[in-house]
C-alpha cells in the first residue's frame, strides 16, 4: 500500500483528483493524503480514514464509476496526517 | 486470497460497497468481511459464506456489472467471523 | 491452470455464474466444476469439458460479453469429476 | 507465447470463438491451432499463417472488437500443423 | 517511475498527446517531458510540475476520460528540464 | 520494449492493423516496423519514427480508441529498418 501526503495541492491536482470522484473543489485545502493499493485494503483505508476527525474521505474513480483506484483525504495538514497515521496502525480492521 | 474483517464499518465505507453491488444500506451491520482473490476463489468463497448462518454475501463488481473483485459478507460480528473461519477451511469446495 | 469442485452450489453461487454466462438456473445441480487460467487454457478445457458425458460446459464472462474470464462445468457429482479428470489428462488438446 | 492444437473442436468451442471473430461455423473443422501472446508476437504469428497454405486466420478479440486477444487457425489437421510449424520457424518475421 | 524528455516534439507525436488529453497544439513546443508510474506517483509528480515556472501540466488518459496513464508536461527546453529535476526531488509531496 | 519487422505483410495483417489505427491500406507496402513498450517508450519511439525519412507512423489501438497499444511503422523495407534503427539508438528522446 503506497501512501502519500501532499502539501498544498495545485489547481491541477485538485481538479485531476475532482474529475475522478464526487470531490468539488471549493477551496484549496491544506493537504491531500493519498493511498493507493488493493481493492480490499483501500476500502480498509477508507473506514479507518472517516473515523478520523476533521478530514473528507473520496474514492478516486479508474475507467468507470464503479472502479476503486485510490483513496483520498482532504483536510488540513495536521488531520490529514493523523488520518494517515491512524491507516498505518490498522484501526477497526484486522487481517483475517 | 486476501480477507479482513471491518468493525462497525463508516457511512463512506458502506457507500463504497453498496454503490458496486446489491448491497442496500438500511441499518448499518455489526461487521462487514471482505475476501479480495482470483475469480474462482472468489466464487468458492461465497459458496462457503452463503451456506454459513447470519450473514449476507455479496458480489463487489468493478469497471461493469459483470465483472466481480470483491466478495463482501455481512451480518454481525460473531456470524461474520464464523463464516470467514469456514471460507479458510474450505467447506464444500475442493480443490482439484 | 486453477481448477475447483464445488458440491451443491448454494442459490448466490449459482446467481454469480448465471448472471454471467448463458447458465439457466434450472434445478439446482448437484456439483460445478470452475477452471480459470489463460484464454487459450480454458478454450482447450472447454473443448474437452463438453466432449465429456453428461456435463453442461458454459463460458463465464467478465466485463463485457465477449470476455472469457472462467469455464463452468455444470453437472452430477460423478460427471462432473470425470470432466475435470479429462481436462487434467488433456483430451484432444495438444500443447504444440 | 503459448500455441495449442485441437483435433476436431466441439460445438461449445466452435461458438466460443466464433462469438468472438469474424469466424463463420460452416462445417466443423479438422483442427483448430491457438496462439496467445503479446501483441506484436500475435501480429507476427498472423502474418506467417496467413502465407501458409489451405487454413485461414482470425483475430480473436477480447473485451472489445479492437482488442486482440488470441490467433485462431482454422483448417484440416496436416494444415494447421504446418502453419503452426511455420510460425515457430519465424517465416518473414524478425526480431529487431 | 519512468521520465522522458523529448526535444522538439513531432507533429504524430503532438497528436498523440492531444487526442489523449485537453493538450491543445498550437505552436510546437521546446519539448515534452513525459512522466509514466502508479497513480500515485503520477499525482505527485503533476502537483510538482505545475508549482515550476513556464511550464503546463496535462494528464494522458488511456481507454476513458477518467483514466490516467502518463503526465505531460509541456513548455520550453530549460523549463520542462527544470520541472523534471524538481520531479526527482519530490517536492511538496511526501511518501508516507 | 519489443521490435519486428514484417516482410511483405500479408492482407490479414494489414487488416488487422489497420482496423485498429488511422492506417488505410493502399498498396501493400514492403514492410512493416512494430514496436510494443510501456507507453512513454512507444511516444518516445513514434517522435523518433516519425523524424526518419520515407515512412509512415501509427499508433495501433487497443480496447478503445484513446487507448495506445503498439506502434506500426509502414514504408519500404530500408526506410522502416533506417526507423527501427534510429528507435534503437534513442534520437531526440532522453530518458531523464
């Protein structure tokens, strides 16, 4: 699972990440965490993502709107990385 | 054959899997399993989970209503665990 | 190549196959045999499969029709271990 | 790249790729030879069938007409043999 | 990940780019560099480039509108060089 | 990345190629050049292919039409070798 944390994000990046999935970009916020892996560990991501305070969870869609293809965290710096942070430790999912 | 196993799943997980699949949201479920695998463990997966006790299975569809990445298994905690224990012992499916 | 036995399909199984394929679900049908591996893999399987007596051979689809994602072999217990017994000594089907 | 020869195809065969090609089921075949691969072996491998004599060449297509997926030969067994022998031999097709 | 640089761009070249993306060809540029990696990766490298000065950003995409294959970047010599470099050094994006 | 050069091609070839780019086939031409790489390997071979002199560029598509799959490079046999030539040793294409 490869995961990344973007500082201020540009105008192309916000609109590349707004075209792929339900994101409106209304204004440019502090950073943007990205994770991208298995299906099943970005839907993983996701629930331990929204369970974090103050930070927006989207799917970022691939070819069709069904498609899963990387996982979106939206909020300030300091959410965003203990959004991240908390995607790292596992929170309510476990590995079977 | 990837499995894990989501406590009390978030609103946004939820959606993700109910938006590719029959899957409809009415009362959020005490647990949710997800088995991610080649197609044909994947169907040998949900013979074993729709013949456990409790839960619901789902086919998780990608790019197109055909296609299937993700078998989803729903119901609460204790039914969902068994019936991720009875995918890992293989029930009624042999391989050959 | 992967190949399974699956005893009694139960109802989401059987569902899985059909809204797949060309597979009726009629009567439930005592044993599926699943093959997956590479198209010209299964297109040989599939050759041998319904030179087999007594077994019903069906291509399962993946995201658009013309795709060949799995092959189905649908019959008795006993019929269906033979078709799959055939597809292992390689039938009519040479490796060139 | 994988070649594989069938003696006498079956029905379920014919029709599966018959679907998928331009290939007309008129009367059964003696043979069908089977080349998957990349691309480019495909094309290469197409060209050299086609300069042999008495089989005839299709394009299997995959998820959509423009895909390419598979090279069906499709003729009486000693020509089929022949066309396969010649696409191991390489005919006017090098590597760069 | 995989960058390339090349030096005043032919016009088969340009097309390609354009009927790919929202590249318009207008005058022929300097150069293109072109960045080709996951997702991820190529989200990072887009917030990067289009943070450096004289350049513009475009994403290539592949079989539909949402997908996104390859980052362009479009602009003269010294500039696209520059923004590359600034690719290799990361940025404001951190791995995680 | 692949390289290969047909001889001569024959009509199914050319057709397949041709259904499958902007490629009309007229006469037949002596040769054909096809390379088949990561993406940025195929631009970056199609600039090159294109600066040759006395030969035509294609780029072969595969399951839709913005999609990129193979590079075809049609002319007279020493125009397309001198091309494969010139891919080989990189001409204004810098991997950065």
């Amino acid at each position: 699972m490869d995961i990344k944390l973007i500082k201020a994000p540009g105008e192309n990046t916000l609109r590349i990440i707004s075209e792929r999935s339900r994101y409106k970009i209304e204004e440019n916020p502090g950073a943007i965490g990205l994770v991208q892996g298995k299906l099943i560990e970005m839907i993983g991501a996701c629930d331990i993502a929204e369970k974090s305070v103050g930070v927006e969870v989207f799917d970022v869609r691939g070819s069709c709107p069904q498609n899963f293809v990387l996982l979106a965290i939206v909020g300030d710096m300091e959410e965003v990385k203990v959004a991240l942070e908390n995607i790292k430790a596992g929170g309510d999912v476990k590995k079977w």
